[in-house]
C-alpha cells in the first residue's frame, strides 16, 4: 500500500523516462509519449509531448529527456502518457509547491494528499481501442474506477487494498484530486464532510464550500477537508457524471477511506457511505463550475485581435464501400467519428507538426482551418440535417500571429449525441468567461461575461447542450493542440491545433530542437 502511495504521491521529472521504459518493457511493440498536462512550455513546445504534434515517438530502447522550465505556476498538474490508450495505466502527479520563503493563500494544511481518479480495463486497453478502431463501434466501457490505482470496497477482491487517507481530529488537509480517467467525468465526495474549493488546474481560486465536486477527464480541483466529525471511518467516492443520453458508460463507484487515527480499528463495521449525486445531476455540475473565481482580479485581454466560434461533437460516417459490414458497426451500419467546425482532425505520420513547422516541411499541414463552421444550423436543436454527421477530414491549423488577443466561442452539437466535453489547450492557460445552455448568442450572451475574475484553466468542459468561451493572448510560439479530453473522442478527430508565430527578439522565439528529439 505505501509503494502504491508513494507512486503517484512523489513525482520527479528525473524519473520521467523510468516510467517510459517501464511501459516499453510491458508493451515492447509500443512506442511512448509522456505529457506534463497543464505546464505551459514557455518556448519549449519540443518537451511538451503528444504524439505526431511536437515530437515523433520515443523507440522502443531509446530515450528522451525532457527539458523545461516551471514558470508562474502553482498548484496541482499532472503527467501521462499521450499515445493511443496507455495513459490508462501511464500517470501521476505533478505537484508546484509556494517558492520558499512564501505560503499558499490560504491557512497551512497539515498535509498534501494526491487523490488521483482513473478507470481499469481487465483487458489490455490499446486493444480495447484497436477494436473500436477497427468496428468504427464505441469502444468498450471500463470494468471499474479507481482512486490512486485502487478500486476500493465496492468491487469484488479489492477491499484488501483500498486506499486509506488518514486525518486526526481537528486537523485540516489539502486533497489535490485529479481525473486521469480516460473516458469519463467524475463526481467525488466524501461522506459528512465539506469541502473548501481553493484551486484548479495549478490556479488558486476564491474560495468556495461544496459537498461534491465534479471533474472531467484531465482536470484538477485543490480542495480543504478538515476533521470535524465524530472519530470513524467515512467513505470518499467517486462515480461517473453522465451527459450524453443514450450513451453506455460504468456505473459503478470506486472508494477510499477518510480515516480518523482515533476511530475504533475493529469491529467490522462498514464506513459511513457518502450521498453522491444522480448520474445524470447536470445542476449540480453546473453549479459546482459557475462557482468558479480567480482569487484576485485577472489579468486578460479585453479587446481582442481574433474571436473564433468552434462547433464540437461527435459524427457517423458512412460505411465505405470496400468495408465488410464487420466494420461498420456504429449506429445503422456507420462507423464514429468527431470534429471541430466538421473537420476530423488526422495526425500525421512521417514528422510532427512542430517539426514540419520549424523545418518549413511542406504537405505535412495546411493552415486553413475554419474560423467558423461552414455551416450555420440550429446546434443544439433535435432535428439536425443528417448531412451535417459526417465531416471532412484533414491536419488543418489555425494560424495566431504572436501576441494575438483570442476569444473562442466552444459550441457543443446535438448531432450523434451533446455531451458535456472537456477540452484541453496544451501551452497555455486560459480565462473561462462564460458558459451557458443552447445556441449562444452574441447579442445577449456577452452580457453574462465575467470580465472581473474569471477563473484561469487548462481545461473547460463545456457544457452539454451548450457553450463556453475562453480568451488568452498567444504569447508562446509553437504549434499547440486542443483536444477533447474524452480519449475515444480524440481518437475519432475532437481536435485542432493552432500555430503560434515567433515574435520579436530570443524572448519571443521557439526554442531550437534538442539533439535528442525523437525521429520518425
């Protein structure tokens, strides 16, 4: 139990490429890519990570060291792999302390806890996606949910192992939950206990009292628990948040144990079990989301140089000709896929884009993503034209000169099905200004603007049936993705990649390649 907690508890950059050989000599026949999610790479998009965008793939025995700097961020990250399925197994924490000589902004916890949220096939989960891959069928759901590697007491054979977070009477800790699932937002409680919200995404927040908190895929939230109950021993739980209707998805929870060091050790008695809200509870969701501030007033752009408008969603492809009907096993004989503006976003395969970029290598990309979608329709309404579910696909990126003022508008789809997506934006941060229900509406929707403090993030789930819209500055050359963190989403096209131009002067410019950047 102490190895498992110390794995994802202690966390070095040094033995980053440890666990790249690690899963080399599991899966031999993969190769690997590890992300710092949520580090902004200042000018070192070559040590950012995902597969075909900033570096081709690390070979079986070789290696890659990873080269960055941690600048003007703290607070929780994390790290996984970010090719094909193995992030399932392939994570952990990254935490950023207060510099020395500083604290946090709020009260000294007693302890920082990782609580790391994942799900566990019984299969090998590269082949679980090589057969949705090969059906055009979703891929199959996950046998459990775990918390730091454990499914807990709910499972069968696992109540052995359940992770145990211990607390004394009186004392305040500071719980640093991460989502590293693959496929599925999450709730999390923790019975009789309340939760003090101070931070997400390694941004402090003003902060919030809660009973659950909900996270999708790739997001982080810092919370304060403190032991103010009778001495016992109190569930924490974590089960799936449910948008998309129709959809299967794991019902079942996984645990951990709150227990007090003064509580009775025997006796036999279950822990007390916390009320989580229904699957498909999209008020608490937004709830817990709308509450978000930055902790002080933020420093954003207010005019702007660009302002995007990105439909996301999933869609249905036609059954090729030459495919046997084995093949074709999404809905009424299609297969799945997803875009963004109705481009399926494709990796290439012979250079990473980054590379394409820095070398002027040409036929790689084409930089004329749309900055609207081509067509205008009703995006949330149920009646959407059947020829709006199958979009192009291509490797377009949008250009931003470097400094640029950015606004994009993410709009869900009904088409397939709307669904609560978290999209994440490698290399930057960003302000979430709003988020709402249906169709947004320029006219009346920027009055619901939080231009005061919004909070900052990596990650915003927009909601389903909805919208969200972020604004940055591009001040970090290099070629980012923006991805849906829903990996069978990500795996059928739910993504884009901007280019961010060089400025003026060294201060400004991409970093020149490392002699051991990986080759195709």
């Amino acid at each position: 139990m102490e190895i498992i907690k110390s794995f994802f508890c202690f966390i070095s950059f040094a033995v980053l490429l440890l666990f790249t050989s690690m899963a080399e000599a599991n899966r031999a026949h993969h190769h690997e890519f590890i992300v710092r999610h949520g580090v902004r790479q200042m000018r070192t998009g070559w040590a950012d990570g995902p597969e075909f965008v900033t570096q081709c793939p690390i070979r079986p025995g070789s290696s890659y060291t990873y080269r960055f700097t941690i600048q003007g961020q703290e607070g929780t990250l994390w790290w996984h792999a970010h090719s094909s399925w193995l992030r399932a197994t392939v994570y952990g924490s990254l935490l950023i302390l207060p510099p020395a000589g500083s604290s946090y902004p709020f009260p000294n916890p007693h302890r920082n806890v990782p609580l790391l949220l994942g799900e566990w096939w019984d299969g090998n989960p590269v082949d679980v996606l090589r057969e949705a891959i090969r059906t055009g069928a979703a891929p199959n759901i996950s046998d459990a949910y775990t918390i730091n590697g454990q499914p807990g007491d709910l499972y069968k054979c696992s109540s052995q192992d359940t992770t145990i977070v211990p607390i004394n009477v009186g004392e305040t800790i500071l719980l640093r939950v991460i989502n590293a699932a693959l496929n599925q937002p999450l709730f999390f409680t923790v019975a009789n206990h309340k939760f003090t919200v101070v931070g997400a995404d390694a941004s402090y927040l003003k902060p919030f009292t809660t009973n659950a908190i909900v996270l999708g895929p790739g997001q982080t939230t810092d919370v304060l628990i403190t032991g103010d109950q009778p001495p016992n021993h109190y569930y924490m739980a974590a089960r799936a948040y449910q948008s998309a209707q129709n959809a299967p998805f794991g019902n079942t929870t996984t645990t951990a144990i709150l227990q007090y060091k003064s509580a009775p050790c025997c006796g036999g008695a279950k822990p007390i079990m916390p009320l989580l809200p229904a699957y498909n509870d999209t008020n608490t969701a937004t709830r817990f989301s709308q509450s978000f501030r930055s902790l002080k007033r933020a420093e954003f752009p207010t005019e702007l140089d660009e302002n995007l408008f990105i439909t996301i969603g999933l869609g249905l492809n036609n059954c090729p000709k030459n495919f046997r009907s084995r093949r074709c096993q999404g809905p009424n004989g299609t297969r799945f896929t997803a875009s963004m503006n109705n481009v399926s976003f494709a990796l290439p395969s012979n250079y990473s884009l980054l590379q394409a970029h820095h070398h002027a290598i040409p036929g790689v990309f084409t930089t004329d993503f749309p900055a609207r979608p081509p067509v205008k329709f009703d995006y949330t309404g149920s009646n959407i034209s059947r020829s709006l579910y199958q979009p192009v696909r291509g490797t377009k990126l949008y250009k931003l000169k470097y400094g640029s003022r950015v606004q994009i508008v993410l709009q869900d789809t009904g088409i397939v099905t709307p669904e609560n997506h978290p999209i994440h934006l490698h290399g930057y941060d960003f302000y979430i200004v709003a988020e709402g229900f249906g169709n947004f509406n320029p006219k009346k929707d920027t009055a619901k603007f939080n231009l005061e403090n919004p909070p900052l993030r990596n990650t915003v789930g927009v909601p389903v049936n909805g919208w969200a819209v972020i604004r940055f500055v591009a001040d970090n050359p290099g070629v980012w993705i923006m991805h849906c963190h829903l990996d069978a989403h990500i795996s059928w096209g739910l993504a884009m990649a901007f280019l961010v131009e060089n400025g003026n002067g060294l201060l400004e410019t991409m970093e020149e390649p490392p002699a051991d950047l990986p080759v195709c």
